[in-house]
C-alpha cells in the first residue's frame, strides 16, 4: 500500500496544479473578454 499512497498523493499533487492552472486561465480570458466588450462600448 505503501507505493498507492505515493502515486495518489502525486496524482492529486497533479489534479490540484491542472485546476489551479485551468481557474486562473479562465479568469484571465474572462477578464479579457470583459476589457474587450467595454473597448467596444467606447468606439
């Protein structure tokens, strides 16, 4: 059990880094999206 318990804790080790990587992206193109649809508004 020993071996499982490594494997799983890098697993989640990698699942947690992906989520991080994949909430701050759409947080930026959300925001990006944001600017861009108030540039619009401007012109």
């Amino acid at each position: 059990m020993d071996g499982f318990n490594i494997i799983m804790v890098i697993a989640i080790i990698l699942f947690a880094r992906l989520g991080v990587r994949l909430i701050t992206g759409y947080i930026k193109i959300k925001k990006e999206h944001k600017n861009k649809s108030e540039d619009d508004k401007t012109i």
